[in-house]
C-alpha cells in the first residue's frame, strides 16, 4: 500500500488556503486510498522568533481541526512531530549528508531570511537547517507521495535528493518519495494580494480567511476581495489574477472548472457573492466539529497519544537502519 506523510505547521491560524490545498484532500481522498500519516510539525514552528505559549495553543488547534476536517484516527495516523523522537534522531544524520550550498539554494530559506533581516533581527540556524528536518519527517516513515503545495515542492525535492545520496553512499535504507499535489486550488491566494499566497503566518488581514471565522466574516473578505478593472469575468491567472482566484477558490467549492466557470458570470458581484456562499458551507462542518471537539479535549490528546505510539513504531526501524548504516554503533544492552 502506498504511504502518506505530510504536515501542517502551526505558526498561525490554519486558513481556506491550508484547507482547499492540502487537508480536504488528505481528509477526502489519502487517508483511504493509502498508508497515511498527518503530523502537527510543531519543531519547524521554533525556526523564527516565537512565543512558547502561542505555538502550543495553535499547535492543539491544529490538531483539532484536521479531526474536525475529517481525518478519521481509524484510518490513518495523526499525531504531533515533537512527540516522536525520530524526528529530530534522523535529522542530524541527514544533516552529515546534506551540503550548506543546498540549504542556501531554498528560496524559502533566502525569502524569510530577507523578512528577518529587514525586520532587524538575527537568522536563527535553525532556518537554515529545517529543509533536513521536513526531509526527515518524510524519509522516517519509507514515504511514497508528500502532498503538498507549489511551494514546497522544491523541499520534497530535497528529501529526495538525499535519500538518493544516502543510499548510494551507505546503502538502501530509505524510499525515494514524489511529490504530489491537487490539480486545482493547490495554491489559494490573499483576497487582497492575489499574488501572494493566503499563508497562515500573517497575523491579521482582511485577504485571508481563516477556518474559524464566523460565516459573516467570511462574506465581507470575499466580497471585498480585489478584482480588477476589466467588466467581462474571464479566468486567466497571469492577467487577470484577483478574479482568478475567486474562479478558484469557487472551483475547488463547488467542484467545478474555473474557466467553465467563468463564462456564467457577467460580474464580479455576482462572482463574489457565490463565491462567498460556497466557502461558508465548505467550512460550515468543519466549524461545527470543531466546536464538538474543543468540548471534549481528552479525546483529542487521546488521538494524539495514540498517533505518537504508532508513528513511532513505524519510524524507529527505518531511523536505526540509518544509524547502523552510517557507522554508528548500536546501543549496548537491553
């Protein structure tokens, strides 16, 4: 059977954009058809400047809300990163095999370091180095398929790249992953910039819908949303991208094609108003669950416990493979 692996990082409030992108698509589709694991990755959090007590608030409302999104623990696990030792064991060894000059080639490494720098504070190493890490989150667990976004591909191409290097200088220990992603809404934009991705990092802004807004808050984003100039609503996402992204967005919804969608609207009201209703029901549930979920929060921790257990059950052979293939000695004893 196939194995899944991805994570969501919580570093902010998960928004439409982690949803149409990534975790329906986990809930709808990877955790049937395959092995799948879901993972919390609050270690990649620590990479910037943080607050301890924030990211473990939003580290448990991330959890909750993939249970409320659908995951089923009975079907795939879930489970939080830091709770598995294996993570951080297997980073250090790909750490011994990755090179600086790759770390500093990824553009994420290169744009938050310009943020950061620009803000007047320091680049903590770990920035540099958390590309390893995430590919050791993967290559624990003899990944086939990451689904990701567009912007992370170049990061799965890592975790490639050194588990090719890895075998071939060690030994076979580690599956060559592949990247995966949805053909549609793979990469949801700011309503507001709608070159710029709808990331959960920003703190506030009227572009981004967050999946716990009220059903309102969600109608007056998309309503305002920025369009453009032009009066026939047409898809083309160079040109046109504001109204692009609402065809989008709209399309991943209601399941649909965007420039088929398109040509039933003759203005972007009308556009917006649909656009805005769909959005409201597609998070209606995943409200709703959530709510049910934060009244019951040993059940959460119990999934996340149980998760924990069995990911590591399924890393730990695959890491000491690693350790024994690189020449490190086995721990004496029982």
């Amino acid at each position: 059977m196939t194995r899944v692996f991805s994570g969501i990082k919580p570093t902010g409030h998960l928004t439409l954009g982690n949803y149409l992108g990534a975790v329906r698509r986990w809930a709808g589709e990877d955790q049937h058809r395959s092995d799948a694991l879901f993972c919390v990755v609050d270690l990649h959090a620590l990479t910037v400047d943080h607050d301890p007590a924030r990211v473990r608030r939003l580290s448990r409302q991330a959890a909750s809300l993939l249970l409320a999104a659908g995951l089923d623990p009975e079907l795939c696990t879930v489970f939080v990163q830091s709770h598995v030792d294996e993570h951080a064991r297997l980073s250090y060894v790909l750490e011994c095999v990755a090179t600086d000059g790759e770390m500093r080639r990824m553009i994420q490494y290169k744009e938050k370091a310009a943020r950061e720098r620009e803000r007047g504070g320091s680049v903590r190493l770990s920035l540099l180095t958390y590309p390893v890490l995430m590919a050791a989150d993967i290559l624990a667990y003899g990944t086939d398929d990451v689904p990701v976004g567009n912007d992370q591909t170049q990061h799965v191409e890592l975790a490639r790249d050194l588990a090719v290097r890895f075998n071939q200088r060690y030994g076979h220990t580690f599956v060559v992953p592949r990247a995966t992603s949805p053909a549609v809404a793979a990469r949801v934009m700011n309503l507001q910039e709608p070159v710029s991705k709808m990331g959960k990092s920003d703190d506030v802004g009227p572009g981004i819908v967050y999946l716990l807004d009220e059903p309102d808050v969600v109608r007056k984003k998309v309503m305002r949303a920025v369009t453009d100039s032009g009066r026939e609503v047409v898809y083309d996402r160079k040109e046109r991208p504001g109204p692009a992204n609402l065809l989008e967005i709209l399309a991943a919804c209601t399941g649909g094609e965007p420039a088929e969608l398109a040509g039933a609207y003759d203005s972007y009201g009308a556009l917006k108003k649909d656009t805005a209703e769909a959005v409201v029901e597609v998070l209606r549930p995943v409200r709703e669950r959530h709510q049910e979920l934060c009244a019951d929060p040993g059940y959460v921790e119990g999934v996340l416990r149980e998760g924990a257990r069995k990911a590591r059950a399924m890393a730990r052979p695959t890491v000491d493979a690693a350790y024994r293939a690189i020449g490190l000695l086995p721990p004496a004893g029982p």
